[in-house]
C-alpha cells in the first residue's frame, strides 16, 4: 500500500514538473511570437525608406548629409532587427534594436521636418503614400512591440515566480528583455533644423 501511495505522490510530482516546464515553453513560444509580428513590421518600414530617400533626394539635393545619415540608420537598424530576431528577449539584442530604432526614428523625424520646407517634396503624390505607408507601419511597430512586451512581462512573472523559478532556472529559462525606447522623453522631442 505504501508503495502505490509513494508511486501515486511520485507520478504527481512529475506530472506537475512536465506541467510548470510545457507552460514556460509556451510563454517562451509566445513572445517569440510576438517578436516576430514585430520583425515583419519593422522589414516592411526598411522597405519602405529607399523609396523615401530617392523620392526626397530630386527635391533635397542640398540635404544629402541628411538623406545618407537616414541610410545609414536605416542600415544599422536593419543588421540590429536581424540579431534581435535571432534571439528575440536576449538583453544586449533589445538593447541593440532599441538604441537602433531610435536612431532612425530621429532621422526619419529630420527628415519629415526638412521636407516641410520644401512644399512641391510636401505635395508630392509618392511622399504623401509613402509617408502614410510609414505612419501606418508605424502604428503596427507600436501594437506589435506592446503585444511583445505584454508576452515578456507573463513570461518574466511567470519565471519569478514561486515554484516556477526554480525550474525555470533548472530548465534553462532566463529572463527575457522587453523592448523599451531608449530614451522615450528624447523620442517624443521635435528635432531640431537648422536651413543653411
């Protein structure tokens, strides 16, 4: 009798194991998840600045610092969304796309903002759909990345938490990072223009 009592606690046990380590595995598969409704967001704004750059440039000729460095944003946020989605939550990966994004982002603000200057670039008809392109897939990034991070912080919990975290921990579940902006406060500022 003894023994079916400590062969039933046992299998109990085990099962209760098996049950904590599929739930991590599947708020680990969600964020991951949700990183990647972020990437396909994110590939779809990089594709959309070259079409943006060569529309400004018959108009901007005099801004090419501005058109390049936009590039080179562009570029170096691209390469940081490739090794984020390589291992969405890892923290120097965040980190890297989060610095990456804003970078961009205040190109792209430079760029909006030097473009008003010049009202035939303003009225033109592929700035006007591209720029709505980019507000729009703009509006998807947020959603995305919200989505993401509300599927890090169950994770993250769910790894903090008593008796979770120590088979989080034997089963090779770290933290993951959400994906913060950088510097929100500096993000939400105008940039600053100076015409020459």
């Amino acid at each position: 009798m003894e023994f079916i009592i400590g062969a039933v606690v046992v299998v109990g046990l085990l099962a209760w194991a098996v049950s904590i380590y599929n739930r991590l595995v599947a708020l680990r598969n969600r964020y991951k998840n949700g990183f990647a409704q972020i990437d396909v967001q994110l590939k779809r704004r990089y594709d959309l600045i070259p079409n943006l750059v060569e529309t400004a440039r018959a108009y901007m000729a005099h801004e090419r610092e501005t058109l390049e460095a936009l590039i080179v944003a562009r570029n170096t946020a691209l390469t940081a969304a490739g090794k984020a989605a390589q291992a969405p939550g890892e923290a120097a990966a965040m980190r890297g796309l989060a610095s990456a994004e804003a970078g961009l982002s205040g190109a792209l603000s430079k760029l909006f903002a030097l473009s008003e200057a010049h009202p035939d670039l303003k009225a033109n008809q592929t700035m006007m759909q591209l720029s709505e392109e980019l507000s729009s897939t703009e509006n998807k990034v947020a959603f995305a990345r919200q989505a993401f991070n509300d599927s890090v912080m169950e994770f993250n919990t769910c790894v903090e938490s008593f008796p979770d975290l120590v088979f989080a921990g034997a089963f090779g579940f770290p933290r993951a990072e959400l994906l913060a902006l950088e510097n929100p406060a500096e993000e939400r500022q105008a940039p600053k223009v100076s015409f020459r």
